[in-house]
C-alpha cells in the first residue's frame, strides 16, 4: 500500500467513488432521480413498478418483474424485516441457487427475478400474520390484481383500495434505487464474493433494516403524531431542537436542492386526500426555518422519508412495516446492481488504518 492511501482515510468512505455505474443518477444541484437516464418524473403514474423494476435490471421498461411461484415460508412471525431477511437467504437453499461466480449473467437475472417476486410476497404475508390472521389468501384473490401493488394487498389484506395502490405503486417507484447508499453497496460487496443472489439480497434487507438507512418513515409519523396533538409546530420544533431530539426526514446527504422522490410524494399526498398533509406542511415549514437558522451553511430541505410515511399512512401501512415497504421497493435496484457487481468480477477490499496500542508484551496487560 502506498503512503498517500494510509492518509487518505474517510470516515464512512464519504465521498470515496467505489463503483461506476449506469444505472440511476441522482442529480445532486438540480433536484432530479433519473433511473437509466429516464427521469423519475416521467415514470410515477405512467408504468406501474414491476416495469421500472425492468427499466432497471434490463435498461427494458417493457420487461417486468415475474409473479411469484408458489412457495410456502418456514415460518413467519410478523416481523416482516426479521420475516424477509431469514427467508431470502433460505430461497438460496430450496431452490438451489447457483454462486454468482460459477453462473451466466443470464442464470443470475432469472434468480434475481425469482427473488424479487417471491419477497414482495413474503413481506405482504408476514404482514398478514402482523393482522393475526394465519390463513393464506387465495391464488385467484391475488390475480385479480393488475398490477404488483394491488397484488401485494391482496396477498395481505384480501382486497386492493385503488387509492392504497396508487400510494404504494409510487412510493415504491420513487425508492426503487438510489445509488450506492448501505443496503446496496452491502449487496454489491456480497456479490463482489461470488455468493448466490439469495445471499447478496438477504444482506441487503438486513443494512436497510436501521433507523439511519430505510427505518426512518416509521418514525415520522409518530412525530406527526404529536405535532398536531401539540398544535403547534414550531413549539414543538423548538422543544425538539432544545431537546437534543433528531427531526427525521429533514436534509440528505446526496441533494444540494430538494429532494425530487420527497416532491413526487408530497404531491401525491395531496392529490389522494391525505388528512396528514395539512400539519406535515406546518411542520416542514417551521422545522426548516428553524434548522436553517441553526445550519445556514448547509441546504436543508425535506427528504424523502418524511412525505414517504404520509404516503405510507395513506395505504394504512403500519410504521413498523415501513423498512420492509422499502426492501420491497429496493429489490430493483439491489438487483440491477448485483448484476452490475457480477459483471466486474472484482472482490471490494478496502483498507483499514491501524491506530491501536503500538507492539506490546503480554506481561504488560498483567
């Protein structure tokens, strides 16, 4: 190792350029997503996401993520992160699932494709049994369903509100990939080792799993929650920020201008008839002014986490749900790039720098 890569340390590899990629670009000045050079903008309430799920594997927004096959988890507990992330890694084991070095290109996207249907379904299922309800809706319920949203309500619920799959289609299509944020560049380092797809995606759910990455919309709403309990956002704002409490859903690491996924939800939110947007707006207004008077250096303004859960409530999807909503979302773009992974062949070996105790005998700690 040289000595100029012993001083280049960054924590949490910020800024590090570790892959190149060609499939989605977020743009950081001018407030865009665009998933292979199409604009997200474009794409909400023109294709339903088991297209842009193809857009983003195959660069075919005519390709689509398959249904799933019949298959019958080993046990579900209705935690359906804990659900998700267990089953995803025993699919690799029932259906034999072959390692990523040791397959074609084209043997790894049919196993994405299995996996990425098979685990909308293991979510929309735990959550059934998260309603204390054991039984399993019916195949010919589910098929009434046009499109993978109401599909997946079907599968959990029995019945598809058109305003409900219209929330979660478009959430789902505005998280469907971002970049190399933690679940995917885990994925990707996964699939750098040659292991099968069901690993790579099972690691994956596992780094979305936390409140920093993926688990914040469930926190929103409780915060919403007491707002308008309080009926007075910039009190609560000021008792919050006095109060070393994190408002979550505010500022990004990636976007110097607004976040387009939290300006796409925003205005779906409206246009549904959420009963949360009035005091989401108040409170977006004063936690803004009151970060920005904190932080003038920084460009703060709303990510997409915080009109995520709006959206989310208005699918009555529980905040605990909210991380698995997102992996069912995130399938595409982990997929998409444990493909792009396969195809490099390179194993991610970062460095570490040593600053622990220098050389030491034993009878020194004695």
């Amino acid at each position: 190792m040289s000595s100029s890569s012993n001083n280049d340390f960054s924590p949490g590899l910020e800024g590090v350029v570790a892959v190149e990629t060609e499939i989605a670009e977020p743009d950081r000045e001018g407030g865009s997503l665009r998933y292979r050079g199409v604009d997200i903008e474009e794409l909400v309430g023109h294709y339903p996401y088991e297209n842009v799920w193809g857009l983003l594997v195959d660069n075919d927004l005519h390709s689509k993520m398959p249904d799933p096959e019949p298959y019958e988890p080993a046990r579900l507990t209705g935690n359906a992160p804990a659900d998700l992330q267990a089953e995803t890694a025993r699919l690799a084991g029932d259906w034999r699932l072959g390692k990523l070095s040791e397959i074609s290109d084209e043997q790894a996207r049919e196993d994405l494709g299995r996996l990425s249907a098979q685990m909308m379904s293991i979510v929309a299922r735990s959550a059934r049994v998260a309603d204390g309800k054991n039984d399993v809706v019916p195949d010919d319920v589910v098929e009434r369903g046009t499109t993978a949203a109401e599909k997946f309500l079907l599968r959990w619920r029995g019945e598809a509100d058109a305003r409900h799959a219209t929330a979660i289609d478009t959430y789902w299509i505005c998280t469907a990939e971002h970049g190399l944020n933690a679940s995917t560049f885990t994925a990707r380092i996964v699939a750098s080792t040659g292991a099968d797809c069901g690993a790579s995606l099972s690691s994956a759910v596992g780094a979305l799993s936390g409140p920093l990455h993926g688990g914040a919309p469930a926190y929103v709403k409780p915060m919403l929650e007491e707002v308008a309990k309080m009926g007075d956002a910039e009190g609560w704002v000021k008792d919050a920020l006095a109060n070393g409490k994190r408002i979550m859903g505010f500022g990004h690491r990636i976007y110097r201008a607004e976040d387009p996924r939290s300006r796409i939800l925003k205005r779906t939110a409206k246009e549904l008839g959420s009963p949360r947007v009035e005091v989401a707006e108040e409170l977006e207004r004063a936690a803004l002014a009151a970060l920005q008077e904190r932080h003038p250096e920084r460009v703060l303004a709303t990510n997409v986490e915080y009109y995520s859960a709006v959206v989310l409530d208005i699918a009555e999807i529980p905040p605990p749900l909210a991380p698995a909503m997102f992996a069912c979302s995130r399938v595409a773009g982990w997929s998409a790039h444990i493909l792009e992974q396969k195809r490099t062949g390179r194993l991610f070996r970062p460095s570490a720098r040593y600053v622990g105790p220098g050389e030491r005998s034993l009878s020194q700690l004695n």
